[in-house]
C-alpha cells in the first residue's frame, strides 16, 4: 500500500562505505512515493540539527538510498556516518522540484553535469529511467570519488579528475567543458557546488546553449 510519508521514522537496512568519507545509506521506503531529482531533510531523531540530501535510489526500488559525503567539521554528515543497519533515521520529505520543475519531455537529450555528490539526482533519474538518452559529466578530485561507475551505460559518463590522471579527463569539470563538443539540443542540468555551477553556466552559455535549457540544484 502506498502511504504518503511527510515525517517518520525510518530504518536503516545497509551502510555502503564507497570511500573513507563518503557512504551510501539505504533505508525502509515505507510507502513513499517521489520523483527524481527531489531531495529528503535527514537527521538523527529528536536531533534539532537535520539536512537536505537527494535521493540516489530510483523509483522502482523498494528502499531509499542517499550519498552522503562527510564534511571537515560537519554535524549532520558526520553523525550519520556511524549509523548502523536497524538503527533509526529521521526523514522528512520529499521535497523540491528539480528535474521535474522543466518537465523533461521524451524522448528527451539530457546532458548531467555534477561535481561530487551532485551526481546523486541524475542516478535516481537513471535509474529510474534506464532508456533515456543522456551524457554525465561527473567533476571529481580523484577517479575513487567517481561512484557506482557501474551503474552507468558505457560511453555515457565522463570523469574530470582534477587530483589525479585516472579519469576520462585529467583536470577540472570546467576545463572539460571548455574543450568538448556539446550539443546544444541536451536540456542541461547541474548539481553541486555553487562555484562549479556558476562557472559551468558561463561556459554552457558562451557555448550556445539557450538559458532556458539550463536548470540547477545547488548543494552550498
Ligand atoms: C537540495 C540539497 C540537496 C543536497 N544533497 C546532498 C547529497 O545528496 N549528498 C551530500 O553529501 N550533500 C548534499 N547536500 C548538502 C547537505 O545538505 C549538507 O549541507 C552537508 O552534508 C553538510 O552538512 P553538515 O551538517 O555535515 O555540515 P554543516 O555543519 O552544516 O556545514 C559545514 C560547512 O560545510 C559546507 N559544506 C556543505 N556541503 C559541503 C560539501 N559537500 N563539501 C564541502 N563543504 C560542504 C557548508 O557550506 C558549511 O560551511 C545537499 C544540499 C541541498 C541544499
């Protein structure tokens, strides 16, 4: 039965450590229905502090899945790194509107751009969506930050890495864009960090890609 779920306790089933400071929890669906793209506020219960973190698990799937990245001195990121399974999790949501806001057409081409955990709505989308025709250009430090490469069709994902020489693309995000050829029919849509997409927005822009083609999702 599906149950419209605002605020719950929900449990938490697995802990997927992908580096030594970003983990992927999986917790009970409880009913809830989102779309991708849209985020949940977490926290620990009864915890006052409680932040928002997208969706990474798509909608087919009988549990929730978010990407968290642990952040120097961070609260929330941190509590819920110890987490453990059949603990307990507070989850408000779902909120927000992003990938929905444009309402992608079909058969659409989309181009995801994302630097660090910003990928975690274009992998609800994917997987949610396996047929669509898109490209992702995933901005990371090093190729072990780029997760779930897997989870990818080939030729669709592009890793910048801008510490090491281990991706497709040895520098940073912006600095791909500068030199690939982008097609400006895509629907463009970026996640991330400010500075990335402000910068990437410059770039897309002075590229040919209408504004009106271009939405974002800005984590801090
Ligand atoms: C709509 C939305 C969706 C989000 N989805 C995700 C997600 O899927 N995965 C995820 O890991 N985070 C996501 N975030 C960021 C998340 O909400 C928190 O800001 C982050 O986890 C830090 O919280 P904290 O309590 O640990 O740190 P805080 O104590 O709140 O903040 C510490 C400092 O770290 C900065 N900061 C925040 N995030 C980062 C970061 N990733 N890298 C470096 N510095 C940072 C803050 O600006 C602040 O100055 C999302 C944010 C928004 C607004």
């Amino acid at each position: 039965m599906n149950v419209k779920v605002d605020e719950a306790l929900y449990v938490i089933e697995r802990v997927r450590h992908l580096t030594e400071s970003t983990y992927v929890l999986r917790f009970s669906r409880n009913g809830m229905e989102f779309n991708p793209g849209q985020h949940l506020v977490l926290g620990l219960p009864g915890s006052s502090e409680l932040r928002e973190y997208s969706i990474y698990s798509g909608i087919h799937d009988d549990f929730l899945e978010v990407l968290i990245k642990e952040v120097d001195d961070g609260v929330v990121s941190r509590q819920l790194k110890s987490i453990k399974p059949g603990d307990k999790l507070e989850v408000r949501g779902p909120y927000g509107f992003f990938l929905t806001e444009s309402g992608i057409s079909r058969p659409a081409r989309l181009l995801f751009i994302s630097s660090g955990t910003g990928i975690a709505p274009f992998h609800s989308y994917i997987r949610s969506n396996p047929e669509v025709d898109y490209q992702v250009i995933h901005g990371v430090r090093k190729m072990e930050e780029a997760y779930d490469i897997r989870h990818y069709k080939k030729g669709s994902l592009q890793v910048c890495t801008s510490r090491d020489n281990q991706g497709d693309f040895e520098g940073r995000l912006t600095d791909y864009l500068l030199e690939v050829d982008i097609d400006s029919h895509r629907q463009v849509y970026l996640c991330g960090n400010s500075n990335m997409i402000f910068d990437a927005m410059d770039i897309l822009r002075a590229r040919g890609i209408p504004q009106r083609q271009i939405f974002t999702e800005v984590y801090f």
